[in-house]
C-alpha cells in the first residue's frame, strides 16, 4: 500500500509539473512580457519615469499594440507627453525622445541654476544641447619676485580667445519657474495667427495638453523661467568653478551634439 501510495504521489507531482511546464511553454510561445505602469502607480506627463514605475504584463504576439516596448532601457529616464494609468502599456509614441535624469555611467549629478547666473544668449527649451561659455573679464595678473607681470592661465580648460571660450556642451535637463514648477512651451499649430492665438489662450486657461506639449518647441512658455538644470558630471562642475574666477558664465543653444566628457582640457 505504501509503494502504491508513494507512486501515486509522484505520478500526481509529475504531472502536474509536466502540465506547468507545458503551460510556461505555451505563454512564451504565444506571449510576450510588454512593460506597463505598476498597481497604484500613475505616470505624469514630462515626469521622469523610473524602474520602480513599471510591471511587466503578458500580451498576445497576434495581438500586441503597436508601439509596446519590452526593454527597460528604452523606457527608464525618459519623459511622456500624455498621463498614463495604472496597468497601461506604455508606448514608444507616447514617450519624449531625450531622457532627461543624470546618466550614472558618467557618473553625472543634477544642478539647479539661477538664471540670473548665466547671460542666456537665445530662447533655452528643457531637452535642447545647450552651449556653455566664459565670457572673461580683464585679465588677472601676478608679480614674480622678479617683478613680471604676468597674466594667470586656465588650468581646467584652455583659453584661445580674448573675449569667450566654449566650456562645453549639455542637455538643458529642465527650466524651472521662481517656485520651482516646470516651464513649458506650447507648439503652435501651422494654421493662421489667429487659430496660434487661440491655441495659446487656451493653453494658458490650463488645456491639460496643449500647455505641457514639449518643451523643445518654440513658442509662448507656460510660466516666467528663472532656473536651469543641467546634469553635469565632476570635472565640468569643477570647470564651472574655474571659469568663474575669469569671468561670466554664457549659455545659449546649440546645433551640435552634447561633447563627450573629456574634450576639454583636464
């Protein structure tokens, strides 16, 4: 009897793990893991998305969304134009092409400007690569003991000009308002000026899309700036420090990539 009982046992435990694996086989066949807002989470337009926002959800390779991501990677530090709820599937149309957090490999930290530190040489938009310049002053000089005057050099970057040297490039991380609260731009439609017109009115009514489209577009901007963030790493914090001693930080957008780390002098 306990032979039988035990084969019956292990008949039952077999089975049933047969069955699971029959069923795990069948999931991944027909199922792939898509990547949605976690229970209890919700998802703000322009607010970085992290790790701990997102679950994965199966879903139907004959019937996925288009647009249903499956890395994180493609997700994580990025930014969405639209409020997405609880157990959505996140898409990559609804996602801002720049991620807007410090990237780790870089070893980058986020700072918070004044902007009445810089003297802003154009309109700025959160997401644009974004130029950074001394503007120098008169020229410092010191007295060897053999009574030669002589003018003190960078040591952190090179100075080629006279009037301003570029320090380097970034991404304008965010520009905030005095209270600390996103600026954004409205995107005018290509219509008439008049249908422009309306479309900022009624950004400025509180529209809850018009007034946070993407900040990288020129137009009416939803509030007064007064700060900008930048994720920089150590050495171009320290190159900020420096420069200050010679002259005025200048910031104005740029056409070019952002420069990788090192193509100033260290």
């Amino acid at each position: 009897m306990l032979n039988v009982f035990i084969g019956a046992v292990i008949a039952v435990g077999g089975g049933y793990l047969g069955y699971e694996v029959i069923q795990k086989k069948i999931v991944e066949t027909n199922f792939t893991r898509v990547l949605a807002v976690k229970p209890g989470h919700m998802i703000e337009p322009f607010t970085p998305i992290l790790e701990s926002d997102l679950t994965y959800l199966p879903m139907s390779k004959d019937y996925l969304i288009p647009g249903v991501i499956t890395d994180p990677a493609q997700i994580i530090g990025k930014q969405t134009f639209q409020k997405i709820g609880e157990l959505a599937p996140i898409l990559d149309w609804q996602l801002t092409d720049e991620k807007f957090l410090p990237n780790p490999v870089n070893r980058e930290l986020q700072y918070e400007f004044p902007l009445s530190e810089f003297a802003p040489l154009t309109v700025i938009r959160k997401g644009d690569v974004v130029g950074v310049w001394v503007k120098y002053r008169e020229p410092e000089e010191e007295i060897t003991p053999e009574g030669v005057h002589i003018a003190k050099e960078p040591t952190l970057f090179k100075k080629t000009n006279p009037a301003a040297d570029l320090l380097f490039t970034t991404v304008a991380a965010g520009i905030k308002d005095g209270e600390g609260a996103e600026v954004f731009s409205l995107k005018p439609p290509r219509f008439s000026s008049q249908v422009v017109e309306q479309a900022i009115e009624k950004a400025d009514a509180g529209s809850d899309t018009q007034d946070r489209l993407a900040s990288s577009f020129r137009g009416k901007p939803t509030k007064t700036p007064a700060k900008l963030v930048l994720n920089l790493t150590e050495n171009q914090v320290k190159i900020l420090e420096e420069a200050k001693q010679y002259g005025d930080w200048l910031v104005g957008v740029s056409i070019a990539a952002p420069a990788e780390e090192g193509s100033v002098k260290k």
